[in-house]
C-alpha cells in the first residue's frame, strides 16, 4: 500500500509498508516482522512502515529520504498526508511521539 498526499506529489512524503526477507544460518529466508498464518494487508502490526521523499541537494539533484514509522504512528501519519500537511510537520510528529 502507498499513500500519498493530493496537493503536489510528494509534498508531504509517501508513506510504505514492507517487509524484511532475512536468510538465517540454517539456509532458511524469513520474512519480518514475523506473522502467523497469512500476513494481512490491512493490519498495520504485519508490516515495517517508511515515510519516504525527495530533498533537492546543493548540486540540483533530487536525493531520497527515508525516515522509519512505528506502527502506533501510522494512522495519524495517514491522516497528516491526506490533509497535506507539510512533511517538516510530519518529521516533527514522528519525533516528538517517540
């Protein structure tokens, strides 16, 4: 799942959902955060969370930027996308709720 803000694209950053696919001493790939049985696409604790977005370096190019989200942050970083709230207000939630 992707979800970005309607303003301008990337205004506000996309925030990811992903998972970690790890090979364990035995040869055996796991795939984090673990979960039991089918992982769900709309629970929020089955996935590592990301907000991502461009900064323009001193030299004009345009550099990716990542910063990760707690699964207890990732409803009001919702929220603050979709009402585009600017990304340094979000950088600043996702600090200060630590």
């Amino acid at each position: 799942m992707k979800l970005r803000g309607n303003r301008v694209p990337g205004r506000s950053g996309t925030l990811y959902q992903r998972t970690k696919k790890k090979r364990l001493k035995t040869g055996k790939i796991v795939e984090y955060p673990l979960v039991e049985g089918s992982r769900d696409p709309g629970n929020i604790f089955h996935w590592f969370w990301q907000l991502t977005w461009k900064e323009k370096t001193d030299d004009g190019t345009y550099r990716s930027q990542i910063a990760s989200v707690k699964p207890a942050q990732v409803e009001q970083v919702k929220i603050l996308i979709a009402g585009n709230v600017d990304l340094e207000a979000i950088l600043t939630y996702l600090r200060g709720s630590m």
